[in-house]
C-alpha cells in the first residue's frame, strides 16, 4: 500500500524468530541472495557497500525478471543498524539506466522495522523521499519499487522457508 506519493509502505508477517529476519536483513549475502544482489562486504552503520544484481535463489519467475540486469553495479549508504529492531539503507531508486550518471541524485530512505508477534515477526518496510527525485522519473521509480517491494517481500518469505 502506497500511503502518498513520497512513500511506499509494506507490511508482512514471517513465520520466523525475529532473530533469523534480522540476519536475512543485515546479513549482506544473505540479504543478496533473495534480493537479487551481489554485495561486496558486510553492512556496516554510515558506510556505503557496492555490488551488482545477481538474480534471486529463490524465486525462479524472479530471478528470470532480474536477469536482464545481471552485473548492473549497486550501490547502497547503510544509514542505521538498530539490532534487531530497524535496518535503514539508501539507495538510488529504480537507477537502471546505464547511460544515466544518478550519483548527484538524492537516495531514498528504505527503513525494515522488526516486531516479535507471536508465531512470528511483523516486518516493515518503509522507502520515502520519492519528492526529491527528479520529476521526470520520480513516477516510474514509485511504480517500479512498489512493485519490486511487493515482490520481495515474497522472496523474503520464501528465503527464510527454504533456510
């Protein structure tokens, strides 16, 4: 759900300890392997981490979408680690031109916030700061990411059923 047009909003419930959510998060491989990334390191708080896609594990359907952009360089700021409670990265949204230098564009800010429910963890995800993206693909990149954070809450799940 989109709550206006500077944010997106997604909220699901894992049937995993908050513990293992958190390492799926914040653990760079990990976090890669059903985001579709290849990272560079391990997050660190105020540091900036590179990488490139690299399609999903565990979503063949997904990993078929990402391919296309297989290699394309990533680059994500890690603005705060909270343990166990919120992870925020930056990022430059839907950047997927090659032929388009975005490092002068501002980021938006992604936040994953975790709640231990019973049964579980509530899990989510906020990305704002869509205004300050340049008008002219500001709407494509809210489409394109409330779609692409639709589909990885599916990936999530299904990373943590399969691990």
């Amino acid at each position: 759900m989109m709550s206006n047009s500077d944010q997106i909003e997604k909220q699901v419930f894992l049937s995993a300890p908050r513990s293992r959510v958190w390492r799926a998060l914040t653990q760079s491989a990990e976090f890669g392997a059903w985001f579709g990334m290849k990272l560079e390191g391990p997050f660190v708080a105020g540091q900036t981490i590179r990488g490139s896609i690299a399609p999903t594990t565990v979503d063949e359907e997904v990993a078929r979408m990402q391919k296309p952009y297989e290699g394309k360089p990533v680059e994500l700021f890690v603005d705060r680690i909270e343990p166990e409670t919120r992870f925020c990265l930056k990022w430059h949204p839907y950047a997927i031109d090659s032929d388009v230098d975005y490092s002068n564009e501002p980021m938006t800010l992604i936040t994953f916030t975790l709640i231990e429910k019973t049964g579980g963890t509530e899990l989510t995800i906020t990305e704002t700061g869509f205004e300050q993206i340049p008008a002219s693909r500001r709407k494509a990149a809210i489409e394109a990411n409330d779609g692409g954070w639709a589909h990885q809450t599916v990936l999530l799940r299904k990373y943590l059923e399969q691990h």
